[in-house]
C-alpha cells in the first residue's frame, strides 16, 4: 500500500514538473517570438521622446510629421537676443539660418534598442518601460548669415578712438586729449552664438551678451605731452629765383611737417613725402642724374632730405638708409647729404629714443629748417665735420672738331675733380670733449674733361688754295684738248 502511494507521489511530481517546464519553455518561446516582434517591427519603441513629445509606437514617417507639427509654433516664436550694454537685438532663428534636423532626431531615436546584442536590445527596451527616454533637438546655423547680421549691428556699436594730436603755435606745443573707441569682435561674437544656439535647449530663450573690445589711439595726451624739447635742428639755403625748384622744397616740406614717430618707429621719406610728380602737385627743375645736372620733376626735394639727414644727425637718432649724391651739393657741406629717388633711393631712420618724437619743417623765405622735438634734453652740444681723405684728379679727353678752326679749342666740358669723404659726428658735454663717432665714408665721383679742338682751315687759305686748282684744272684741259687734235690728223 504504502508503495503505491509513494509511486502515485512520484507520478504526480513528475507530471507537475513536466508541466512546469512546458509552460516556461512555451512562456519563453512566447517571450521570445514577442521580444523579436517588438525588436524588429517597423516602429520607434515605446518610451521615446524629442522635446518631449512622445514618439513611440510611430512609423519614422509618423514620427516627423508628428514632431513637425507638435514644434511649429514653438520654432516660429523662438528667439535670440544680443546684448551690449543697455542696448538687445531680438532675432528670429531664420535671421541667421537656424534649422533643426528633424528627420535626423527621429532616425536616431529609431535606433535605439536596435542595437548591440540581442540580450543588449531586450535590457534597453526593457529600461524603456521603466524610465522614458527624452531626446533633445539640436540646431544647425548658417555662419555666412551671422556674419552678415553682425555686419549690420557693428554699424551701430563701433565708435572709432580719436587720437590726441598736437601742434606748434606760437613756439609753443599745444596738445589736445584723446578718447577711446569701441568695436564688436565678430569673429569671437559669431563663435558665442554658434555655441550657445547648439548647446542650448529647445525651448529656451537664448540671450548672449556680445564680445565688444576697446579701441585704444596710437597717440594719447601721455604721449605727447612728453615732446618739449628740442633735440636737433639744421638750416639750408635755396634760391628763391628758381620759382620749379623752391616750389618742390616748400611741397616736400609741408609733407613732412608736423609728423610724430613713437619709440622704435622708422621714418621713411619716400612713405612720408610720397611720389614725385606731377599729379602730386611737383614741378620741373634741375635733378641730378648719373652726375648730370638735367631738368626733371621734383627737382629741389633732396635738400629736403638733407637738411632733413643733417637734423637727424644733431638730434642722435638711429639712420638706417642713406645714400650721398654722385656729385657734391651746394646747400650741405661734402658728405652730409642725403639723395632720395621714389622707389629706388631712400632716407630712413628710426626714432632710438624712449619718448614719441615731432618733426616741424618751416620755410622762412629762401631758407628751409628743420627741428626734431622730444623728451630728452641732453645738454650735449654737437659738431659735425667732414674731411676730404682724398681727391681724384679729372682725366681730359681730346676731341677733333672740322667746325672748329685749326688752332683753336673748345673746353666743352670743365669735369670735376672726384673725392673720397669722411663724415664725423663731434659730442661734447657741459663744454667738454666727450666722443668723435664716425658718419659715413662717401665717394664722389670724377668726371673727365672735355676739349675740343679745331681741324677746319682758315677762309683765305681755302680760297687760295681753291684758286690753285682751279688754275691747274684748266692747264689740265688745254693739254687735253691739244692731244685730242693731233689725234684727228693722224686718223685722217
């Protein structure tokens, strides 16, 4: 009895466990054929947002026109502001190209639980169910249609810094003050807008404050108001009854009058006077050319310039660029001259002090001057000198000329002697001797001497002499014609 009861036991545990194992192996295979028709249906799944609107259980298709629908009137009051200061500009997002990508949001949100392994997808799916998932929008901007907007709101935010200026009335310096300017940085402002517009949420209102730098001016009251003394000044002479060549001082004086370099700065004639011609107001007069004195435009601007060299050189500031004429001026003593040729020859130097330096040009009937102002009054005196090391005697061609009579010549040209030059700067402090520096070792060039004399005969020896042969030309006929009849006798 007891067992039969025991395999009647046996019997049921088997049929309990049999039919416990079906019904998972059936709950599982169920499990597992709706996981796979629930990984791979043609739907977003459940649990899904963008911006929070829910999307699950949508077609890719339905979800787009969903999102599109749902953000419409949220996009078309979206805005942005700019500040500066007190003052915004309010945008809309086509202003400056701003889209989202809605297609895009909606394929990535399509993709999710799509992914990994089968067991990776189930787990996702399954967080699903527990904690919704929200996706955020993000935007895409055109930079061309910012740039173009900043473009317009620079016009109302830059204001240009006004530099001090100063002048000399009077023998006196006169100085006015300077202001600072402002200016929007586009590139850095167009960089903070791009990034906040594609970090920000979507339904927030975004407001940026705009990068606006400060315009300092090159020159300021400080500056200026340092220039006092007078450091070097130099005079030259010009004729007046040359009206080309003391026209073209005056011009190129004015050009260079009133300029300021500060510390470092390099002053360069050509940048400063500018081109010599005709259209810049310049008028012909003798220039020296390949050691020739031939007219040109803008005959007479090279004493500028040396008048200008020599003043450089009292004030002890730094010559980078000089170059001496090819024959000795008249208005500077040999070796202080400076030539200058737009484009091909300049003076330059630079301003070797700590202080911004003023250079004044006046014209005082026929003589020009020029004075360096700045900070440092040296109590130096200074001497230039220049000592002629060598002179290079002219060679003398003779040339023969048949317009010229026998015995005579011609100088037709004096030449010049050459000369090889060295220039010396004297320093000398509270009266006393401190340092010679040399300046320059120039070379000036000979030109030969030309005479030339006659080859042509004098009046009455050409008409003697025309006499005499004419004399024998005529003897010369009568023989021939004398010769001529005898030969007629004969033959007849």
């Amino acid at each position: 009895m007891t067992n039969n009861n025991n395999k009647s036991k046996g019997k049921k545990r088997l049929l309990s466990i049999t039919i416990i194992v079906i019904g998972f192996l059936l709950f599982s295979s169920i499990s597992a054929v709706i996981s796979v028709m629930l990984i791979y249906k043609d739907s977003i799944h459940s649990g899904i947002h963008i911006e929070k609107i829910d999307i699950g259980g949508l077609t890719i298709v339905e979800a787009n026109e969903k999102i599109e629908k749902s953000l419409k009137n949220v996009l078309d009051n979206e805005k942005i502001i700019l500040r500066y200061k007190d003052n915004s500009w309010e945008l809309k997002p086509q202003d400056i190209g701003m889209k989202y990508d809605f297609l895009k949001a909606v394929n990535d949100a399509y993709l999710i639980g799509r992914r990994g392994t089968f067991f990776d997808r189930i787990y996702t799916m399954a967080g699903l169910l527990k904690e919704p998932y929200n996706m955020s929008l993000k935007a895409s901007i055109d930079m061309e249609k910012i740039n173009n907007l900043l473009n317009t709101i620079e016009k109302d935010i830059n204001r240009p810094s006004i530099d001090a200026t100063i002048k000399r009335e009077k023998e006196e310096f006169v100085v006015s003050k300077e202001s600072f300017g402002v200016r929007l940085n586009k590139e850095k402002t167009a960089e903070k807008i791009s990034k906040e517009l594609l970090n920000s949420n979507f339904y927030n209102v975004v407001e940026i404050d705009m990068d606006v730098e400060t315009v300092a001016p090159k020159y300021t009251w400080d500056m200026l108001n340092r220039i006092q003394h007078l450091l070097g000044s130099y005079t030259t002479k010009f004729n007046l009854g040359n009206r080309g060549r003391s026209y073209n001082v005056k011009l190129a004086a004015e050009a260079i009058n009133g300029k300021i370099f500060l510390p470092g700065e390099i002053f360069s004639f050509n940048d400063v006077v500018g081109p010599r011609n005709v259209k810049s107001g310049y008028k012909n007069a003798p220039v020296i050319f390949k050691g020739e004195l031939v007219d040109g435009i803008g005959g007479g601007v090279c004493q500028v310039s040396s008048t200008l060299y020599n003043t450089v050189l009292f004030s002890q500031l730094g010559i980078l660029e000089r170059t001496n004429h090819s024959i000795p001026s008249t208005y500077v003593p040999i070796g202080l001259d400076a030539t200058v040729s737009y484009g091909v020859l300049d003076f330059k130097f630079k301003n070797t002090t700590d202080a911004p330096i003023y250079i004044e040009s006046i014209i005082n009937k026929n003589k020009i001057t020029i004075n360096i102002f700045g900070e440092n009054n040296l109590n130096r005196e200074i001497k230039l000198t220049s000592n002629i090391d060598k002179v290079i005697k002219k060679d003398t061609e003779v040339v023969f000329d048949e317009n010229i009579l026998i015995g005579d010549e011609i100088i037709a040209d004096k030449g010049r002697n050459g000369y090889r030059v060295s220039s010396y700067i004297h320093i000398y402090e509270d009266g006393k001797f401190v340092e010679k520096k040399l300046i320059s070792k120039d070379y000036y060039r000979p030109r030969k001497e030309i005479i030339k004399k006659g080859t042509k005969q004098p009046i009455e020896e050409n008409n003697k002499m025309e006499e005499n042969n004419n004399i024998e030309e005529n003897n010369n006929i009568e023989k021939n014609q004398g010769e001529l009849g005898e030969l007629d006798i004969n033959n007849l």
